[in-house]
C-alpha cells in the first residue's frame, strides 16, 4: 500500500510540475508582455521629449525674431519722431531768426532816423511823420508775446503712449503666458481629442462596386449576398481634414484599413489593383487592423506591437504635418505616429480587403451594425 501510494505521488509529481511549468510561462508571457509595453512607453516618451525640445527651440527662434521685429519697428517710430523733432525745430529757429533781422533792422532805422533828426532839426515836421511810423512798428514788435511751452506737450503725449504700449503688452503677455502654461507631457485623454473631433460623410463617387450608402450617406454596407470581396472595397469621405481633426472608427471582421489619403492620385489609378488602394503609394497612410496592427505608406509594412481594441482614433493636425492613430478603450494608447508634410487636401478613407466592418463613431453614444456582412458608419457628434 506503501508502494502503491508511492508510485502515486510519483505519477502526480510530473503533473504538479507541468502545472507550475504553465503558471510560470504564462507569468513569464505577462512579464514579457509588461515590458515590452513599457519600452514601448518609453520610445513614446522619447519621441515626445524630442518633439517638445524642437519644438521650444522653434518657439524660442519665433520669439526672438518678434520681439527684434518689435524692437526695430520702435527704433524707426524713435526716429521719426527724432526726425519730425528736429525738423520742427529747424522750421521754428529760421523763422526765430528772420524775426531777430527784422528786429534788428528795425533797430537799425530807428537809431538812423534819430541821428538824422538830431542833425536837421530844421525838418521837423517831415521827421516827425517819420518817427510817429518807426514808433508804430516798434509798438507792434514789442507787443510780440512767444509760446515758453514750446515740447512740454509731446513729453505729455510719449507719456501717454508710452503708458498705452505697457497695458497693450501686459495684456498680451498674459495670453502668451497662459500658452506656455498649458503645455504638459501628460498621457493622453479621450477627452483631450473631444474638443477636435470632426464630423465626416462618405462620398457615394468614390465608392468602389457593390457598396451601398444609406443614412444620407453616413452608413457604408457590403451585402451579405456578395460574399466575399472579390477585389480592396473603398470610399472617401467626402469632407477634407482642415486643422487638427480627431475621428473615431469602430471595427470587427477581417483586414479591415483606416487611412487618410490625398483624393487625386487614388482616383487617377482607380481600377489599376493595389497601387490604387490606401497605403500602397506615397500619397495615402493606412492602419490595417487585423490580424495584427500593421501600418502601410509606400508599400511599406510597419508591425505594431500594441494590442488594438475594437475602437480606433485618428488625429490629425494638417499644418504641423501630424497623423496619429490610437487604440480607443478606457485609455488612449498611441499605435503609430507619422510626421511628414501634407501638400495636398486630405480625406479620411476605408476600405476592406477581406471581410471586414468598420464604424466611423460619434464620441460619446453611437454603435456599430453588427447583422450587416460588412459596414461602415459615420456618426454626428
């Protein structure tokens, strides 16, 4: 019995330690997992310390070329009032000085006149006319009174500008602080993006054969009756990205792509196979979604290693050549980030290479049509 129970034990030892051997493989898979998400983290924190550095740097180079903009513009204000000063006082000082000629030739006369009379005092009535005109004009040169003020009122009015200037820039410094102040390397929200979110509609022109538009064209289906695709099933929306724009796709079924595209060369190549579709040439980006996340530009495959969740977002911010998408659940997990300039209007884009569905969602409360074979919705915010 001894023997027997012996034997058991050794029979279950095996058993207990491929028991254990699983729950340190599994643990070593959550661990490995763990951390390839923290380097991941890590890359992404690096990316956006770099980005912020250029970026202060630029700001830093726009800063200093204002304020020397400012700076030079009120040097040349500065002169030109210099200039008007002294051009006012070289008009003033030229009449001051043919008023002290004519003073002094006033002078002059009178004394002449006198030393005349004194010397023909036999002509002293003629001289007496002539004296009674000398006394007038001399009357009237007294009673000249001159302005003391003279610039006493411009100090008041560069005071006055000067104290104008101050509050402007108070004012405006303020503002541009409170920028500076907003920026953080913080992990990003959903709310975050809510304030970008825009609001698209599919373009019936460009979609491919056997895709049916319904909801005013905010709802793309592949009938179940097609089976499967028989060729990449697109559509553009109809609205460009402007500015910074932030959309939402839910997803399920197979090789399904979310993109953005420039609409010319995608419509030049229509029909001339894959070199037509999203991400297989220079003017299209594209996020295919399954089996795993794998990114496409040029033909160029970029695996993902972040697990995707069924909801995807997609930021755009045209003007600094952005274009991000995220893995949507109850955090924003950035899956790729391109930076590149964009020449051309942009378009979010779908299109399905196998059976696939895909939802362009409203934020807050629209869902998806799961009893169509494949379909794509465009939802109001």
């Amino acid at each position: 019995m001894n023997k027997l129970c012996n034997h058991q034990q050794n029979r279950l030892a095996p058993q207990n330690h491929c028991v254990d051997c699983n729950q340190v493989e599994k643990m070593q898979r959550t661990a490995t997992q763990k951390i390839q998400e923290k380097q991941k983290t890590i890359q992404e924190l690096k990316q956006v310390v770099n980005t912020l550095k250029h970026s202060a740097e630029t700001a830093v180079e726009h800063n200093e070329k204002i304020f020397t903009e400012l700076i030079l513009s009120f040097k040349k204000r500065q002169h030109e009032v210099t200039q008007l000063i002294r051009d006012q006082e070289r008009a003033e000082l030229s009449r001051a000085e043919g008023l002290l000629e004519q003073l002094e030739q006033e002078i002059t006369d009178l004394q002449r006149r006198d030393t005349e009379l004194d010397q023909h005092p036999e002509a002293e009535k003629h001289f007496n006319f002539k004296n009674l005109s000398a006394s007038s004009e001399s009357d009237e040169s007294s009673s000249m009174t001159f302005n003391h003020i003279l610039f006493d009122g411009l100090r008041k009015s560069l005071s006055d500008l000067k104290q104008h200037c101050e509050d402007f820039c108070q004012e405006e410094i303020s503002k541009v602080i409170s920028v500076v102040a907003r920026i953080r390397i913080l992990p990003l929200t959903r709310d975050h993006f809510k304030q970008y979110f825009c609001s698209f509609t599919l373009d019936p022109n460009t979609a491919t054969e056997h895709l049916v538009l319904s909801e005013n064209n905010r709802q793309m289906t592949y009938p179940e009756h097609c089976g499967r695709y028989k060729f990449p099933c697109k559509v553009f929306c109809k609205e460009s990205v402007f500015g910074r724009c932030y959309w939402e796709v839910e997803w399920n079924g197979r090789n399904v792509h979310i993109s953005v595209s420039y609409k010319e060369k995608i419509k030049s190549v229509r029909g001339k196979g894959l070199v037509g579709m999203f991400g297989n040439n220079d003017t299209s980006w594209s996020l295919q979604c399954f089996p795993k996340p794998v990114f496409w530009h040029k033909s160029i495959k970029t695996k993902i290693s972040s697990p995707l969740s069924s909801r995807v977002g997609v930021f755009v911010d045209y003007n600094a050549g952005i274009l991000s998408f995220y893995s949507v659940s109850d955090a924003v997990t950035l899956l790729h980030r391109v930076q590149t300039t964009f020449t051309q209007p942009l378009y979010p884009g779908l299109w399905f290479s196998a059976s696939g569905s895909g939802d362009l969602l409203n934020l807050d409360n629209c869902g998806s049509n799961t009893n169509a074979f494949s379909s794509v919705k465009l939802c109001d915010p």
